[in-house]
C-alpha cells in the first residue's frame, strides 16, 4: 500500500513528458522561492507580525527549496509534493486572510495545485522513482 503511494504506477510516454515539464519547472521556480528562505531556515519570517514557531519556519523552508529540488529530479516526489501542498495551505490562508484579494495567494494556489497534481500521479516514467521502482521490481522478480 505504502510503496503503490510513493511509486505509483507512471502514466504512458505522452502523459509522462507533460509531468516531466511541469515538475522540472513547478520544481525550479519552488526551489528558488525556497532558497532565501534556506538560507535562514528557522528565523525567515521573524519580521512577521505574528511569526510562526522556528520549527514551522525550518519546514516550510526545507518543503519549498529541497521539495522543489525533488520535483526537478523526480526523486521522493510524492513525499515531497505532501510537504509543499502543506506549505501552501498555508501561504494561502495568509495571504487571503491579510487582504490580499488579487496577489500572492494565485501563486500559491498554483503550487498547491501542482503538488495535488504529483500526489495523484506521481512523476511519470521519466524520474528517479520510477527508475527506482523498475529496480526495486526487477530485483524483487529476479
């Protein structure tokens, strides 16, 4: 049960070069978000009105820049587009709860979006974990 979730079944050749597009850039643009946030993981958002705890600040630093690398690679992708879609929850509430009616909530709704997309199709063939899953099955049948 666990490994059909994190390796799902990839999509046929076509299916799979769209995933791979998407992730490739879904996954560069959230990495670049997350990299200024990395490079403070625990303190990123002390100017905040009300910050969040430094824990949540690391996990949505480390979901955005390392989830985002994951997705360029198709590595853990459905783990890491969990951790994404929970950040963006989040980024959306913020930014509609600030009065925010036309900005920065668009953005993250797409991510949230896309991370639902990797959830429920995985990376498609072309990926780390699908390579990983034809390994894991060869070596299992042979």
């Amino acid at each position: 049960m666990l490994k059909r979730f994190l390796f799902p079944s990839p999509p046929d050749a076509r299916a799979s070069a769209g995933l791979l597009v998407m992730r490739v850039v879904a996954g560069a643009a959230m990495a670049s978000h997350g990299w200024g946030k990395i490079q403070n993981p625990f303190h990123w958002l002390d100017k905040a009105a009300s910050p969040p705890p430094a824990a949540l600040q690391f996990l949505a630093a480390f979901a955005e820049f390392f989830g985002g690398l994951a997705l360029v690679l198709g590595a853990l992708t459905v783990l890491a587009s969990v951790g994404i879609a929970c950040t963006m929850v989040e980024a959306v509430r913020h930014h509609v709860t600030a009065g925010d009616p036309f900005g920065r909530w668009e953005l993250a709704l797409l991510y949230l979006a896309l991370a639902a997309l990797f959830v429920a199709l995985g990376p498609g063939r072309f990926s780390l974990d699908a390579l990983l899953a034809r390994r894991l099955g060869a070596e299992r049948t042979g």
